[in-house]
C-alpha cells in the first residue's frame, strides 16, 4: 500500500514540510479547488501541485475530487459540454502521472454533518452526524447554515437546483451516472488512470434526495454499469459504516479481490441509535469499525493501492479544516502503518 495524506494547497494551514515528516507518508491527495464544477483545470495549477508535492519529496498521483457538475446527475442536455471538460481535466492529469480520480455522484449536497467540532468527554473534537438534527431542516424552505455547506449557492439559486431533481429519484440518477461512465472510463483507459466513486456519506437518501452509491447492492450495480478496472471504489470505511447493515470488512475483501478499490479512506466511527455517529479516533478500540481487522484483509489480498488516513478529530489545541487537521491524522497514518508493518509489510514509495 502506499500512503497519502490529503493536503488543500496553499489554503491549507498545515505546510507540506510537515506533511513530508510523518513516517511512510509518501504522497498527498489534492486538487485544484478554485476551478467550479464543470471547468477545465489549467496545466500549470496541476504543475503547480506537483512542483510543490516533490519539492518535499511526495508524490502527486491521487486527485480528490474532480467533482462532477449538477447538469451531468439531472441528465440534462448541456451535460455533454461539463463531461467533455471532464474528460479533459482526465487527460491532462494523466500527463502529469495521476493514477487515480476519486469523485462522488451526490445531489447538490457532499457529505453531510450536523456538527463539525464537538466536544468529546477527553476535549478533543470530532465531526458527528446527529440524524434529529438533520430532520429539522428543509433546504427548500429555511435558509440553510450548515456544516461544510457550499455556500456559494444564493436561496434561489439553492430552490431552483432542488426543484429540478424533483424528478430524478434513484433509477434516473443512476443512469445519468451510466452515461456518464460510459464516456468517461474509455478515456481513463486510454490514459491509464483509475476512477474512483466515493461512497455517498451518510449512506442514505437526504433531505429526499437520491443516493445511489451506499451499500453492497448499489456498489455492485455501479461496478456493473461500466466493466472496467478503471471503473472502481474509494472504499471509505467511515462513511459506508455508517449504515449498521453494511459489512465493511467483508466489503472491503470483496472489492480487494477484484481489483475494484484502487484507493482507501480509512477512518473509524461510534454507531448511536440507527443512524448517528461521531468520528473518532482511528484504532479498533475507539469506535464500532474493526479497522485492524479491515488492515488485516488488504495486507493479505496484497493490496498495493493508495490509502489515507481520513477524518481526524482536533487535538492537542490544534485549529483548521475540521477533519483535516495535522495531529489526529498523523496519528491515524502511524496507526495503519503500524499495524501493516507487524502484519509483516511495508510501506511503498
Ligand atoms: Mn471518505
């Protein structure tokens, strides 16, 4: 396996000197995050990324996300100029040695929290997902304030986008997703690099709107749609443990086996109720996900992809992007590390 690190360019408070200290971290997972959905990515921002990342002797191979504009999940006609550009932004990351695209296919909203600082009993802060909290919203209503919530959308910009999805439940959204595969995955195998979807987080329908991309079934149905190894998973333990029915060690080993995740977000979560949880800390014994036991299946499939430590709580003072800070992920890398190396492995470069 090779470790990454995810980085925010020059926005990120945390240097990339001190990224290049953590032990067996030999890469970052960025992007160009000025650039909106369905824009072309210039060569020299990507360049820009890569000069950084080698400077400290990392690597630049994995990119998170290339998000995919909102006209190419309604199916709408204009869809076929944002998938061009998309194919494009493929081509030219190909030219500087990306190996690996994560991106998601969810309605209007990413990944969905109720709070983003919690405070837990020892003072540390974690992200959590309060299901009640969450039901108490209608975004077609009430001006919405949260969490991670883009906010570049105006109120009315925010009803129109909604309105339109009145009519796309799950089977539109997953062909719309079909299309798009089957113009892009040609690409990628021309070009050499793997996509990657990141599974919808929290793994369930929001505020009506469809998910597709949430448990073994609909995970099938999206390897299926394109047959492809470049057609694959970002196997993210954390979001995809969300939903109690959803075995992740037995997921992960499924998809290791066949060749399908070409990059890992581990990450551990508490289970509460049905639905609700609160990040944690990584080791096994800090929340519901056995990830030792999660490790202990890629290392013997052999999987020699890339994985990162995801989420981290704030500890130790620290401030920044919630869930990207510098300490809890350290810590998370070492912890995957440690446990790959008395599993008898090493770290690639
Ligand atoms: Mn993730």
């Amino acid at each position: 396996m090779k470790i990454t690190f995810r980085h925010y360019n020059e926005s990120d408070p945390i240097p990339l000197s001190y990224v290049s200290q953590i032990p067996a971290v030999s890469g970052i997972v960025s992007a160009v995050y000025d650039v909106r959905p369905g824009g072309v990515w210039s060569r020299e921002s990507i360049a820009k990324i890569k000069e950084n990342a080698n400077r400290h002797n990392l690597s630049f191979e994995v990119v998170e996300s290339v998000p995919v504009h909102e006209d190419i999940k309604l199916g709408k006609k204009s869809r076929i100029g944002y998938i061009d550009a998309y194919c494009e932004n493929v081509r030219r990351l190909a030219e500087y040695g990306i190996k690996v695209i994560c991106y998601n296919f969810m309605p209007v909203f990413d990944w969905l929290r109720s709070d983003l600082s919690y405070e837990n009993p020892d003072g540390s802060r974690s992200l959590i997902y309060k299901q009640e909290q969450i039901d108490r919203l209608d975004p077609s209503k009430t001006k919405l304030s949260l969490p991670g919530w883009d906010e570049s959308y105006t109120d009315d910009g925010l009803k129109a986008l909604l309105s339109e999805y009145e009519n796309v439940g799950h089977k539109e959204l997953f062909e719309n997703l079909s299309y798009f595969l089957r113009a892009v995955i040609p690409v990628c195998e021309d070009v050499g690099i793997k996509m990657a979807i990141h599974p919808d987080d929290p793994p369930r329908d929001v505020f009506g709107l469809p998910r597709i991309i949430k448990d073994e079934q609909t995970l099938d149905a999206m390897l299926s749609a394109y047959n492809s190894e470049c057609n694959g998973i970002t196997l993210c333990t954390g979001s995809l443990g969300a939903d109690r029915k959803n075995d992740v060690p037995y997921l992960t080993e499924k998809y290791c086996r066949m060749n399908r995740t070409p990059f890992i977000h581990v990450r551990n979560i508490r289970l509460e109720n049905e639905c609700d949880f609160y990040e944690t800390a990584h080791p096994t014994e800090c929340g519901s996900l056995d990830i030792r036991r999660i490790m202990k299946i890629l290392y013997d499939n052999g999987y020699d992809g890339y994985i990162r430590p995801d989420h981290g709580r704030m500890i130790w003072g620290e401030t920044g992007k919630p869930g990207y800070g510098l300490y809890d992920r350290a810590l998370g890398a070492m912890y995957l590390y440690g446990l790959w190396q008395g599993f008898g492995g090493f770290a690639k470069t």
